[in-house]
C-alpha cells in the first residue's frame, strides 16, 4: 500500500512465517503462516516436489 498522504491509524505487518507439511499416502497438506510470500511459496514447493500447479491462496 502506498500513503500519499498523511496517515492516522494502525498498520499491521504479518511476519508469522513457516511452513509445516503433513503427509498420507494420497495427499500432502501445508500448513503456511499468513506471512509467507506467496511466490516464495510456489518456488519452495516446486522445489520439494509438490504439486505447485495444485496450490491456491
């Protein structure tokens, strides 16, 4: 977000980060914190194999 002018309030920044993987024998489930950048995301899981292609905000 860009501020073009004065700004009175609260900013936020979510810098809760981590990724946890769970695994069956059909499926992985990813548990992503809020703060994880989502290209970032992508290219980690492209490169440990998962399905980047399956994956959605």
């Amino acid at each position: 977000m860009l501020f073009t002018t004065p700004f009175e309030g609260v900013v936020i920044i979510n810098r809760l980060s981590g990724i946890d993987v769970s695994e069956t024998d059909e499926q992985y489930h990813l548990h992503v914190s809020g703060g994880e950048d989502w290209p970032s995301l992508v290219e980690w899981c492209v490169e440990h194999n998962y399905a980047a292609s399956k994956i959605s905000p």
